[in-house]
C-alpha cells in the first residue's frame, strides 16, 4: 500500500531519485534506423543489452585509437 503524503513525488520526480542513487545518466541519440535495427539484432546476437553492447565498443573503440 502505498504511503499517503499531502505532496506526493511525480513519476518522473521518483524515477531521477532512483537513478541518481545508482548513478545512472539518462542520454540519448538520434540515429538512422538501420543503426539501431544493427544495434537491437547485434545486442541480441550476442546476448547483450543494447546500452551494454554501446559502451564495451565505444570503450573497445577508444582503446585501439590510443
């Protein structure tokens, strides 16, 4: 049961209190389809999640530059 408060938290109030404990940042992209259809099947190929798959090529990217 939820606890009744005379100024309750909105959603999205919640929802950034949660990520900010587990220091989560919420970031997005604009994208051609074809890149993200690449990435969804990539991910799911490999049994990733979709933002897994993201940073360890970003990471796996960055490394060989250096």
């Amino acid at each position: 049961m939820p606890k009744v408060v005379s100024n309750p938290k909105t959603r999205s109030q919640i929802q950034a209190e949660s990520d900010a404990r587990r220091g989560v940042v919420r970031k997005s992209f604009t994208l051609q389809a074809d890149d993200v259809a690449f990435i969804k099947e990539s991910a799911q190929r490999l049994g990733l999640a979709q933002n897994e798959l993201i940073v360890q090529a970003v990471r796996a990217f960055v490394k060989g530059q250096g």
